[in-house]
C-alpha cells in the first residue's frame, strides 16, 4: 500500500521522494516500534472487552501483532513511502488479514494518543535503565570510598592545594550528586507514568472506551486525566531531560577532573589502561579517551535538552 492509499480525507497526489523523506518520521519510530505494538494489543484488548470489535477480526490481528511482536516489524514498515511506521504498520495488518479487519484496530484510537502512549512507554524503560545505572555507580563509589576513609588527599579550589581530606570525602560528594539525580528521575518517572491511550486526536472519542484498562495493560498508574493535555503536552520528556543533562554535568566535572589529574603536569592519578589510548605516532602518550569523551557526551544531551524545548 503506497503513503498516497494510506492519507485520508480530500487530500491526494502523489509526493516526491524527496519529500517523503523530508516528512518521513522513521528513525525516531524505531525507538518507538516495540512499545507501539504494546499499545496496539492493549488497545484491542480494550475494544473486545467493549464490545467494539467483533470476536473473529480481534483474533485475526492479535495473531498477527502477537507475530510481529515475537518477531520484529518488518523492515518493509519503515520504507520512506509511508509517512510513519503506523501507516507501515497498518499496511502490513491489512497485507495479512485483509482489508475488511486490517483498518479496525484504529477505532477509537488517533496517532496523536497512540504515539503519546508510546513515549511514555519507551521513556520510563530509558528511567529505569538510568537509575539502575546510577544506582551501579554510586555503590563503586560506595564501594571504593570504605577502603579509603583514611587515604590522605589534597582537596583543591582553584586548582590550587587546599585543605586535607582523604580519597572518601572525595568520592562521596560525588555519590551525593548522583544520588539527587537518581531522586529527580524517581519524581520525573510518577509524572511520566499517566497513559494517553483513549484520548484520540484530543478530544477523546465516542466509542465506550475502558481508559483505566487499557491503562493498567499497559503498566501505567492511571489514565491521564485531560485528553486534550495528554496528547499535548511533552513537558515530561522537558523534565527527564533535564535531569539528564544535570547527571551529565556532574559526571563531566568528575571527568575533567580525572583528566586535569592524570595529565603528566600533575600526575596525581594514574586512569587504567583499559580505559585510555595511546597516539598513532607517540606511543609515549597515554589519552585519556573515555573521561574525555564522556565529557562531550554532557554537550550533546545539553544540546538536547535545547532542541526539546525550542
């Protein structure tokens, strides 16, 4: 099915392939590909359960979206002739079950909330995976600071020696940092954690649609409550980022620090190999890599976090 076959409503003519291209939204939609067909089960559940959808057309597409779900979108959904990998994806269910069953599972339902419910999805899976990551790190630092609580150390400002501490003190600020990060996220994931699903373009819908089940398949904590807000509003991806940005800014400043002290002015720390490279013509030089580029990584998520906003 070509994207002209898939658009709707009085529009027609046929677009170029630079301008499919132009529109075409499919590298972002890999990110989204799983949960999306999460959302669909989940909304075709809900339209059974509703009397919506007759029993014969919900078995046909649940064999087929359980079938893409052990097996991956096909690559052919993501073609750049479609406008999005919901138009991909609906041509493929009508490929399989025709027509007449394929175009249902649409009922009740827009893009709009689908790709919402899909976000949150995806980005409390990324929640997750970033506190336990953290959660990782602060028990090294944990685990490093105890065998070193009467390690002496220069604690420094300016760069310049000041104070005594020891190599603990050091190591648990920055376990403090972290854990604030972790708090932000753990606050950001309740505010993520609301499911568009059922408020269709934004203004809901006139079939009977069960929200808070669709809801709880779906591992949410409840439905959004305003369906014009829910399809709206991504100040909650705004926040997450946010607190990203800040974690990296920390791990940047804990990396410069690294770097300033493993240089051969200073020669206060000695990184592991493992994690440094040497030169293609001074094999002398020890670089090191990874504090380095960890440190540039801050700028792209600062830069992010700009893009979202703007």
């Amino acid at each position: 099915m070509r994207s002209d076959q898939i658009r709707q409503g009085r529009l027609s003519g046929e677009r170029s392939g630079d301008l499919e291209h132009f529109l075409a939204s499919m590298e972002a939609d890999r990110w989204i590909a799983e949960a999306d067909l999460l959302v669909d089960m989940a909304h075709l559940l809900g339209l059974r359960r509703q009397g919506i959808i007759d029993e014969a057309p919900a078995r046909a597409l649940m064999a087929a979206l359980l079938d893409l779900h052990d097996h991956g979108l096909p690559e052919e959904a993501f073609d750049e002739k479609f406008e999005d990998v919901h138009a991909g994806k609906e041509a493929y269910l009508i490929d399989r079950v025709g027509e007449d069953f394929g175009g249902r599972l649409h009922m009740g339902r827009s893009r709009n909330d689908e790709v919402a419910t899909c976000i949150r999805i995806r980005l409390k899976q990324e929640i997750v995976a970033l506190v336990r990551s953290l959660t990782d790190l602060r028990r090294t630092l944990l685990d490093v600071a105890a065998a070193h609580t009467e390690t002496v150390m220069p604690g420094f400002t300016h760069l310049q020696h000041a104070q005594p501490t020891t190599l603990a003190h050091y190591l648990l600020a920055y376990e403090q940092a972290f854990s604030r990060d972790v708090s932000r996220l753990r606050e950001a994931y309740a505010r993520v954690d609301v499911s568009p699903l059922g408020s269709a373009a934004f203004a809901s819908t006139g079939f009977p649609l069960d929200r808070a089940y669709t809801a709880a398949l779906l591992g949410f904590a409840r439905p959004a409550p305003n369906s014009m807000d829910a399809v709206a509003a991504r100040d909650f991806a705004i926040e997450v980022l946010s607190g990203t940005s800040i974690c990296m800014t920390t791990a940047s400043r804990f990396c410069e620090e690294l770097v300033i002290w493993s240089t051969a002015f200073v020669g206060f720390v000695q990184l592991d190999d493992a994690y440094c490279s040497s030169s293609s013509i001074m094999p002398q030089k020890k670089n090191p890599d990874v504090a380095e580029i960890m440190r540039a990584k801050a700028g792209s998520v600062a830069g992010e976090l700009t893009a979202a906003i703007t």
